[in-house]
C-alpha cells in the first residue's frame, strides 16, 4: 500500500491526491465505484480530516471525482477530449465509439438582424433556419446546439427530419456544401436555468459555450453557437514554440 511521506516536501494533501489517482487509474477504484470516507481515508493513511478533504475537493474539482448527496463519493466517468477541428457531434462520438443522438428543441425560420447578417455575410432581414438541437451521446445529455443557416444555401433544410441524424452530413449530401474550414471561439460560462435541465446540471452549473462559423467553399454556411457540459469535456491541443531568429 502507498504511503504518506511526512519529510517529502510536497504537500500530504497532494500525496494522497497521486494515491488516489493511481487507484482510479489502475482500476483498484474503477469507474461508479466509491471511494473510502474521509474518516477510514484519514486512519488508512494517518491524515487529519481536513487534509483528506482537501485532496478529495480537488479531484472533484478536477472531474475525476463526484459528490453524491447522502450517498458518498464516486469515481466519475473520463471527460471527453474536445477535439479542436471542424467535425461534427455525431462524427466525433461515433470515433470515441459511443452512440450519438438528436432531439429538436425549436426549428424555425428568421429574419437575420444586423449582427447576424455580417456573421452570415448576408443582408439584414434575409431569411435564415434556427435549428436548436439537444445532442446525446449513449443517451446521455452533452450539449445543446443552436444553429443559423441561410434560407439561400438550404431552402427546404425545414423538410428534412433531423432526428438522431448529423446536420453536417445532411448538408453535404442534401445541398453539396462541404464544410471545410471553420473559426471557433470557446468561453466558459454558467447554464441558464432552461438550459441545466435539459443537460441535467445542477441550477449554475458550468458550460463551455462554442461559437463557431462554418464555411464551404469561402462562403459561411452555419453560424453555430453550442452550450456543452464542462463536468464532461476538456480542452486539449497540442503547444508549439515559435520559431526562434537569428
């Protein structure tokens, strides 16, 4: 059994914090199973309360941990790796090998304002569909997205059933239009009420809010604003140093 090093200068809390990673990671703790209380942690590893706390919260804080109210602390399942490139929801969970699905939310059509015109590179008052879909995967609620398309680009998109079905692929094969380049902007922020029930969050639960513009073949397609859970995603990317001169 791991042990606590009471000369190490790194801090017990975090010792334990590595302890119990490597439990979860081996799976001598496998996912849904729950962990020791802070009090057979704390004889276990001759810790205070205080200090097992600490090293609990932060694996919480850190997604590899969940509370359950009245019930204890469980390993929680691996965030999903957001992948950085334009790809759909349904693509990007059927590689990751889970099931995607789609529920319609609203699908309606608007006059684009000012602000939307030039996101689109239309004209105020041209005619776009609102598309606003909850996305599942394994049945799971992950994210909620709200799409803008011009009328032009897809004029009868309002016929087609959306049901479990990728908006991207239906572009392609309905309309031709390719998507293949793309801007994104992520921000955190907190669900609004309507949005953490149907991602079943807790009421100010944190999301990643994506706002991303598709194009294909130079001309935008999709305005595309997406409110995923942040309890289940993580950003990763690789670094580059710049090029030193001289």
């Amino acid at each position: 059994m791991a042990r606590i090093d009471p000369d190490s200068p790194v801090p017990k809390y975090f010792q334990l914090r590595e302890i119990l990673l490597d439990l979860i990671e081996s799976d001598e703790l496998p996912i849904g199973a729950a962990i020791p209380s802070e009090r057979e942690l704390g004889q276990r590893y001759g810790l205070s309360r205080m200090t097992v706390r600490q090293a609990v919260d932060h694996l919480v804080s850190e997604g590899r941990l969940q509370r359950v109210a009245g019930k204890g602390t469980f390993v929680a399942r691996p965030k999903i790796e957001m992948t950085l490139r334009l790809t759909s929801f349904s693509e990007d969970m059927r590689a990751r090998g889970m099931t995607p699905g789609a529920r319609d939310l609203d699908r309606r059509i608007v006059r684009a304002s000012a602000h939307l015109a030039r996101q689109l590179g239309i004209q105020p008052g041209d005619e776009v569909h609102f598309i606003e879909r909850l996305r599942t995967a394994d049945g799971e609620p992950l994210c909620i997205e709200r799409a803008h398309i011009p009328v032009t680009l897809a004029p009868d998109l309002a016929a087609h059933d959306l049901t479990d079905r990728s908006l991207y692929e239906l572009l392609e094969t309905a309309y031709g239009l390719v998507l293949d380049a793309g801007e994104l902007t992520i921000d955190a922020g907190i669900a609004d009420p309507a949005d953490a029930d149907l991602l079943k969050l807790p009421r100010g639960g944190a999301v990643l809010l994506l706002q991303r513009r598709s194009f294909a073949g130079g001309v935008c397609a999709e305005l595309g604003v997406s409110t995923y859970r942040a309890d289940r995603y993580q950003l990763r990317t690789a670094l580059e140093t710049p090029a030193r001169r001289g």
